[in-house]
C-alpha cells in the first residue's frame, strides 16, 4: 500500500482518482491545487507518490516538480495529464517525474505506475514512451534554456505567454508593476526571443504551454 496525494484542479477528478486508488488498496492522504499549498502539504504530510496534473488553471504542474526537486522532497511523483507531447514528456522527466500516465488510461495503468514507482522504478506508459523517444530530437538548446528558469521565473513566463498584462501578474504573484516588466525584458533575453508571440510559440515547442492554448 502507498500513501497518494493527488493534485489536480478538478474535483471531479480528485475524486474519480480517489475511488480507484482506495479501491487499488492505496490511502490518499491529501489533495490540492495550489503550488505553495501543495508544497507545504507533501511537507507536512510526507506522502510517498504524488499524482501531478500538469494544467492547474493559471498555474502549471511544473511549478510543483521543480519545487519538489529543488527541496529534494522524498516524494515520487507520476504525472497524469491529458497532455501527449514530447516536450511536456522531456521536462517532466528533467524535473524528476518517476511516471507520466496520460488522462483517458485506464484504471489499472494508473495503479500499475504507483506500484512501479512505489518499488522505485520509471513507470512510462506504451504511448508516452514512444513521446519520450521523440522528444530526444527536439531542440535541446531551447529545452535547456526553458529548463534554466527558476520557479519565479517560470511563474512569470506561464502568466505572460498565457496573456496576463503585467498590472495582473504583478497581483497574482504579489509583486509590484516594474518588477514583473523588469522579468519580462529579462526572460526574453536570456531565452533569445524579442516578442510575446516569439515567446508563446517557444513555450509550446517546449512544453510550457498546450498548443491549443497558444
């Protein structure tokens, strides 16, 4: 038996999870949607896999993962996302995803990957394997460069590209006007593009943003 917590923006789905992992003999301990409550949950609560969905409204699932990386959280986490592309596959694996199930797999593939990660090994569907063959072609440099960003950075990104001006960003993220401009021109330049439509087309090839959002 493992101990779940799920994050997902859909309570529908949180509970749809909920039924099949308890159902599988599994115990969910806790659920969010927020990055900074998610984080301090799996803190607190120490689970040993966490279901990640890679779209949270205007937040994104990455956040979560590189935040777990970063505080080197001994949490497992399986990615469960509608999203099939190479990209989002590459940099969920870069950020130290141990699974990627895609949303619409059966019950049984999402607990046959808790119980491969639970014994500590890579659960990749037959789908998502062939996305991540793929994406050993895609173009690294951009793959690296997106990958340098740092949690506040891609917070910005993710608000900018999804087309918030930047007096809204700046109350989202708590920060004033001037320092959200001050990341924009920074981001651009350090990611090599000179617009916003440059800057949504390199976040979709790089997994960011959903094609369809763009």
């Amino acid at each position: 038996m493992s101990r779940v917590y799920i994050v997902d923006d859909h309570a529908l789905m949180r509970d749809g999870l909920r039924a099949v992992l308890v159902h599988g003999g599994h115990e969910v301990v806790g659920e969010g949607s927020q990055p900074a409550q998610v984080i301090a949950e799996l803190v607190g609560l120490n689970p040993d896999i966490v279901l990640l969905d890679l779209n949270l409204g205007d937040r994104s699932g990455f956040e979560i993962l590189e935040q777990m990386q970063s505080r080197r959280l001994p949490v497992r986490a399986i990615v469960l996302t509608m999203y099939a592309r190479p990209g989002h596959v590459a940099r969920a694996l870069r950020s130290g995803a141990s699974g990627y199930v895609l949303k619409g797999s059966p019950a049984s593939e999402v607990l046959a990957a808790v119980a491969a990660v639970a014994q500590g090994r890579r659960h990749l569907g037959p789908e998502v394997a062939e996305l991540a063959a793929a994406s050993l072609g895609a173009a690294d440099d951009e793959a690296a460069a997106m990958a340098s960003l740092s949690a506040r950075e891609l917070q910005v990104i993710a608000l900018v590209v999804r087309g918030h001006s930047s007096a809204a960003i700046a109350e989202t993220l708590h920060l004033s006007p001037k320092t959200v401009e001050s990341y924009r021109s920074r981001l651009m330049a350090k990611l090599g593009v000179s617009d916003v439509p440059a800057l949504v087309r390199l976040a979709i090839r790089t997994g960011l943003l959903a094609a369809d959002e763009g």
